[in-house]
C-alpha cells in the first residue's frame, strides 16, 4: 500500500515538472527531448510500474537501472554537442 503511494506521488511529480517545463519554455532555442532520453524516461517508468508486481522486484530494478543509465549516456552526448 505504502509503494503505491510512493509511486503516484513520483508520478505526480513528474506531471509537475512537465507542466512546469511547458509553461516556463523561454522564447528561442528550443530543447527538445531526444530519442535516447525518451527512451530512458520510458524504461524509468516502466521500472516505477514493474517494480512492484510480485516478488520479481528485480526486474523493475533493472528497468530503472537501464533507463539511469540511457539518461546519463544522452546528458553526455548532448554535452559534447555543444
């Protein structure tokens, strides 16, 4: 029960920070998200959802770890653009 309320509190966040990007979008360059980082934020929810069926927590854990892991390859990638 207390997962299940830790989940919809980190969707509700993500929702937030969403809105938030969406209203305080500065006139210009736009930065848009990537495929790679969409990519991870997918496999991060997936984990969120995954996590908490059954015993098989491992595979909720190794889905946020891939999708860590995806975002810190595309922050680099987008650094070395610059």
């Amino acid at each position: 029960m207390t997962s299940q309320i830790y989940i919809a509190v980190a969707i509700i966040a993500l929702a937030i920070i969403a809105v938030l990007m969406v209203f305080t979008r500065k006139s210009g360059k736009e930065k848009r998200l990537t495929s790679l980082g969409g990519l991870a934020f997918g496999f991060i929810l997936a984990g969120l959802f995954f996590g908490e069926i059954g015993e098989k927590r491992t595979i909720g854990y190794s889905l946020l770890g891939v999708g860590v892991l995806l975002a810190i390859i595309d922050m680099i990638r987008r650094s070395k653009s610059k």
